[in-house]
C-alpha cells in the first residue's frame, strides 16, 4: 500500500516526483487531506493507516470502493480494507484481559483541568471496566480541549484509543491524536504510557462501559450530570 500512497501524495502535490504536475492540495489543522476526490479519500485513508486511525482509515477506503468503483484506486483499497481487518485480529489476539485485569494495553493517564474531574472519573471507570489501568490527574493548566498524546512507541496504541474513546463521547466527535514529544515527562512525570488531555468539550455517553458504576458511585455522593 505504500507505493500507492506516495504516488497518490506526489500528484496532490504533498511530494515532488517526475510524472506529476504540480498543485497544492487542501488540508487540514491536523495535517489530513481534504477533498473528495477517489485520489484524495485514498491519500487521506493512508493517512489515517499509518498514523494508527484504523477505523476512519477503513471509512474512507470504503468510500473509494463504493462510490469510486471504476476508480484505478478500488483494488487496491479492497486490499487496504482486507488489511486493516487483518490488523484487527492481530490485535484482538494480544489484547484478551486475563482474570486479574492485567492486559497488554500501557497505563492511561487522564489529564485535566479541575472542572472536568467528573468526566474524567466517568472515563476512569470505562477503561477499568475493560481491565485497562488508568489514573486521574487534576492539572489547572491543562489544555481544555480533548486530545490523545502518546510516545513514539506507542503510535498504533493511541490511535486505537483515539477510536475507542470516541465511540463512548457525544462530543467530540472525532479525538485528535499527536506525538507528546519532550511534553509527555512535563506533564505527567515518569509516565510512560498513554495521556488523554479532557476537555470540557468532551462529554461521555450514558451507554459507554462502567456507567453503571458511576450510577452506583451517585448513591455515595459523587456528582453525575450529562448536560
């Protein structure tokens, strides 16, 4: 898929090689294409791969199969699909939570600021329920809005998380994920695993995982209020 990919970036105009002319091409603030073009759903779904987004990768190669069917780009975005659903078992493979909650997934950090600790808590209990580790950490200064950073080795993790966790948010709807960089130590210093930045944009749906546990924790005091 990666020759592909380069040969796709070079005619939009993101790579400079012979047989191609040259042009810019619209993207976004995180870096994506934009366009809804079969070159540019192809180059964008290789995009979303190989930054770990599997699930937005797989919608946008779907989108090159079936609305772009004599499209040169179809076979191999059937190929792209059948490996991403490949890659999917590889990881459900080494993802099984054994009896004492242990699981392959790093420990979660989730940051933010004191006024979104609700949330926070609510997301705490999901990934518990799921026998994932995961640690609250009030910060003021934290940014206020949701995001997934993670350590270069764990670049396929946070994107897989960045999936997850949008599928137990109302809002946002779609989790940007970034490299921490030198800021992962500064912000939660000797964790060496995975950081979710909650914002007060981020709002968790009453059918996600553990909210069950948040009805229980109500009857004890603690405050629980979809808005």
């Amino acid at each position: 898929m990666r020759p592909v990919l380069i040969a796709a970036l070079s005619c939009l105009g993101l790579l400079s090689l012979p047989g191609c002319g040259r042009r810019s091409q619209d993207v976004d603030g995180a870096g994506l294409l934009e366009g809804g073009t079969d070159l540019v759903l192809f180059a964008r779904a290789s995009q979303h791969y190989f930054r770990g987004s599997l699930s937005r990768a797989e919608d946008d190669f779907n989108r090159v199969i079936y609305s772009f069917e004599d499209s040169r780009l179809a076979d191999d975005a059937r190929l792209a699909v059948r490996r991403i659903e490949q890659d999917r078992l590889e990881l459900t493979s080494t993802d099984t939570v054994s009896a004492n909650g242990d699981a392959s997934w790093p420990v979660i950090a989730l940051v933010g600021q004191p006024g979104v600790s609700a949330t926070m808590e609510r997301l705490r209990l999901a990934f518990v329920s799921r026998g994932i580790s995961a640690e609250v950490i009030e910060d003021q200064g934290a940014p206020d809005m949701t995001v997934v950073l993670y350590p270069t080795a764990l670049e396929s993790r946070a994107g897989e998380l960045a999936d997850t966790l949008e599928s137990w948010l109302t809002r946002p709807a779609d989790v940007p994920v970034q490299r921490s960089g030198t800021i992962h130590e500064t912000i939660v210093p000797g964790h060496s695993g995975l950081l979710v930045v909650v914002g007060r944009d981020a709002n968790v749906r009453q059918t996600a995982p553990g909210m069950e546990l948040v009805h229980e924790a109500d009857t004890t005091g603690l405050e629980w209020m979809i808005p």
